[in-house]
C-alpha cells in the first residue's frame, strides 16, 4: 500500500459588513486590554 495525497474541496469564506454611516464618529481613545495583567501573572506562573 503507497501513500497517495488526497484532494479535499476547498471552501472560501466570504465576509461581508455593512458600511459606516458616513457621520459615524469612532472614538479616538485608546482602549485598555482588561486581559493583559491576568495572562501577565498567568504566564508567571507557569
């Protein structure tokens, strides 16, 4: 018995999003990572 590749069919993912009001306003603050200190001290850890 030989190894023989075997051909999967293959999907592609389509993603798709509504556009922006052209009035929406993104805030320009930086956002905290609330997450960050918990895998920090995670990571110390181990």
């Amino acid at each position: 018995m030989t190894p023989s590749a075997i051909d999967l069919p293959t999907k592609s993912t389509i993603i798709t999003w509504e556009k922006l009001p052209d009035d929406f306003i993104l805030p320009d603050e930086p956002v905290d990572n609330n997450l960050q200190p918990l895998l920090a001290a995670a990571l110390r850890e181990s």
